[in-house]
C-alpha cells in the first residue's frame, strides 16, 4: 500500500510554481525509476517452506468431528526483532495449525506413511504429556494419541484450533460446564457422510482437550459401564476395537485407522513409558502436574499496528527451556507465521510483542498460540488468545519551513509520522510546473532526532 501527499506553493519569479509530493517507502519495499504520481509497490522477499496437510472425516454419538482443513502454510525465515524478543532461528523445524476447510480424509495405511515430518513431531510432542498422564485414568496413551491424530487431522482442523481447541471432536453433554463452540460436524449415516450443526466442547489448550478425552470415558455411570472393556485395557489393540464396539464411532474401519496409526509412529512406546512412570509415581505418592498459564492480550494499538501477548502465572513444576509463541494472521492462511521467542519480564511474566509490520502489514485477526518447550525439547501446548488488528492508514504532517527566495531554498518537513507497516525512508519527489516533469528529482528525507523527516530542496537541483 502506498500513499502520497500533494501540495503546491509559490515560489519567487525566478523559478515560478514548484510541486511536492510526499512518498512513504514501507518496509520491505524498494524504490525505482516513475513519475512523482506513481506509486510504488511492495516486493515480496520472504523465504518460504511450504507444507501442507490433509484430513479426514468420522463421527459418532457423542463425539463429532465438523469440516476437515488442509492448506498450505509458509514458514517464513528468521525476522530480526529486538533483543529481547527474537523469532525461533529454524523456523522450518516446527509447523503449526493450517486453516482452510474442505472435506477430504488423510487417512493412510501404516506401509503407506512416510517418514514422521516436522508439523507431525510437534503434534506429537504437543500432546505426549497429557496423554501420558491420562494413562491414570485407564486409558493407553497410544489410543489417546492415535484418537487425537485421527479426529483432528494432526491438530489442524478448524475444531482443533485456537480458540476451541478440541482435538477428539467431544461434543457438549449435560456433565460438562465449560465453553462450547457451534460448527457443521459429519455424521455417517446409512453408509453416507451428512453434515449438520452441533455444539461441541471448548476447551483453553490443547493440553486440557487431552486430559478431558482421558476422564471422559468414566464421567458418567453410563459411560463406566459402556467403555469398561475400554479402561484399564492393557493391549491397543483390543482397547481400539472395543472403542469401535462401544459405539464411540460410526465409521466400520476406525479401529484399523487406530491401530495403523499407533504401529506406523510406534506410538505403543508411550505406553510402556507410562507404565513405568505411574509405578514410579505411585510408589513415591507423586502427583504429576502439567505445566499451566494465564495468556492475555494487552496493548492492543491499531494506529502503530501492534499488540502484547502476556503470559502470567506459569506453573511448569518439570521445569522448562524456553516459551514459544507462533503467530499469523487469518489473511493468506500461514504465509506471514513466525515462532516468536517470550522474554522474561521483571515481574516473571513472559512477553511477546507482535507488530504487522512483522506479518506482512496485515489487518484484522491475528492468532498467537503459547508453547512451552521443557527440557527434553518437547513441546506443549499451554493454550492460544486472538487479537483483531484494525490497520490504520498512514498519517503525517507535510509543512514547508525556511521558504528563501534569495537563496532559492526551502525545507520541506514531515512530523507525526505513525504507519503500522513501518518506514524504512521517504522520498519526495520535487519538479517545477514549467514543462510538466521534465526535472523531476527524488530527494531522500534525512530522520531527525525527534523522529519527523527532513529534507532541503534547492531550485539549483
């Protein structure tokens, strides 16, 4: 986006009527040879990694999945911030949530799978501690794993995403309390895939849709009765095709999809590790706690663009590395992501600042998901917050100073400058009306002290 600023004045006899036009270089764009009343556009510079996903459909009672999501996303490569906040260096070893809606299936046979690539080992490490803790409700890691890969499409469905949350497709039922969220859901009927609405739970991460799918199963007397061959279940593949026979799905082939699933990632590996762990912890009396925090959004600024994401009250009693925050906005999908790095605040907050400027200068939704990264590398979702960004047009004020008409001289000055894409320069462009453009000349603004631009233009020129 451009935008320039026209103005005339008289100037002495000897040179007449001059013209001056303000152009406004945003950053990321470059200048080139044009009349004054061109404008110049923006060139894309980005480095990109494209990956894409796909998922399918099932459903069942008490469980739906809605519309599927598959797009391609773009990492972009490294932005340099300040200090104190910087973007993940190699953005390519993660990838996040994708966000356009269609209605195709993913599902693979396990000699049919490739080598685990990068969005799915986030997934995984996203989900890994929930799913391990679940193991003392009775429910194998493994099937909680495969459950949620399955039902959200490796976390990118529009269910599973943030603000809802919900990777397993858990419908709202009279014993839940919490949010719900209303979208179009499939359910197989009579051979065929219909679609309808339906109100499913909400959930604040990732993390707590794990941890819910785990007590689900023994919520209610009905539900202890009807997955009890379920619970406690020691062997995958049982417990997968007592899931299908306790009418958690409708579709004839989910219990193959699970434990295709469990075999091709080897996710059977979390359960022996369970087993272990919850001895260990049953032996010493300890409770496992998962990590935990308030996410806020403050500073919302639509004049400069920008936004906070706070992170208060972190509870991580394993300790952690680092905290991670992805952001893009809803304009072109995931082409404007980057994985910012939270800095410590003097109180023990963690902050992340995001500008548009950063995102392409986008206006309207941005989505900024909280990861924390423990000590084994392993991620965890710790839940995400939306801002609408409202991007405000480029403001300034143009003024002509030390107007000399013996010297031919005058200064043309540019104050109050706020434009949310940021300013890498100004260039005036400056011609006489004697001949039309015939001595058009680009001048280069010089950035005060005071932060407004200057620039002395001489009839000479």
């Amino acid at each position: 986006m451009q935008l320039g600023f026209h103005f005339g004045f008289k100037k002495s006899k000897a040179y007449g009527l001059c013209g001056v036009m303000l152009a406004i270089l945003f950053l990321g764009m470059s200048g080139h040879s044009a009349k004054a009343d061109e404008m110049l556009s923006p060139t894309d510079t980005s480095s990109t990694l494209k990956e894409s996903t796909d998922n399918h459909a099932t459903s069942y009672s008490e469980i739906g999945v809605h519309d599927d999501s598959t797009s391609q996303m773009n990492l972009q490569s490294e932005k340099v911030l300040e200090e104190e906040q910087t973007s993940l260096a190699d953005s390519s070893k993660i990838a996040v949530l994708t966000n356009s809606s269609v209605t195709t299936s993913s599902y693979q046979e396990a000699d049919e799978l490739s080598e685990i690539d990068q969005n799915q080992s986030h997934f995984l490490s996203a989900i890994k501690q929930g799913a391990m803790d679940g193991a003392k409700e009775g429910v194998l890691p493994s099937i909680t794993a495969a459950q949620a890969i399955l039902e959200s499409g490796w976390g990118s469905s529009e269910l599973a995403k943030a603000p809802n949350n919900n990777l397993f497709g858990i419908k709202d039922s009279e014993d839940w309390n919490g949010e719900i969220v209303t979208v179009p859901t499939q359910e197989y009927v009579n051979g065929d895939y219909i679609k309808i609405n339906a109100a499913f739970r909400k959930y604040t991460s990732w993390n707590d849709s794990v941890v819910d799918h785990a007590k689900f199963f023994t919520s209610t007397e009905w539900r202890k009765n009807n997955y009890r061959k379920v619970v406690n279940e020691t062997d995958y593949r049982i417990a997968a095709q007592e899931l299908k026979n306790a009418g958690y799905a409708t579709d004839p082939s989910y219990a193959g999809k699970l434990i295709s699933l469990i075999e091709a990632y080897k996710l059977y590996e979390w359960d022996a590790v369970s087993n272990t762990t919850n001895s260990v912890l049953e032996n010493e009396g300890v409770e496992s706690q998962n990590p935990k925090a308030d996410l806020a959004i403050t500073g919302l600024n639509n004049a400069t663009g920008s936004y906070d994401l706070v992170i208060s009250n972190l509870v991580a009693p394993r300790g952690f590395k680092e905290v991670l925050v992805p952001t893009w906005s809803e304009e072109n999908g995931q082409d404007d992501i980057i994985w910012y790095k939270a800095a410590k605040q003097a109180n023990g907050d963690y902050k992340v600042t995001v500008r548009s400027s950063n995102h392409k200068g986008d206006s309207g939704l941005y989505n900024s998901h909280v990861y924390l990264v423990d000590n084994d590398g392993k991620y965890i979702g710790l839940g995400g917050k939306q801002a609408t960004l409202d991007i405000t047009k480029t403001q300034g004020t143009l003024t002509i100073a030390n107007n000399d008409k013996n010297r031919g001289t005058f200064d043309v000055l540019i104050t109050n400058l706020t434009n949310p894409s940021g300013i890498s320069g100004i260039l005036i462009p400056v011609w006489s009306e004697q001949n039309g453009q015939d001595d058009l000349v680009w001048h280069n603004a010089t950035k005060q002290d005071n932060g407004s631009y200057k620039v002395t233009i001489s009839a000479s020129q």
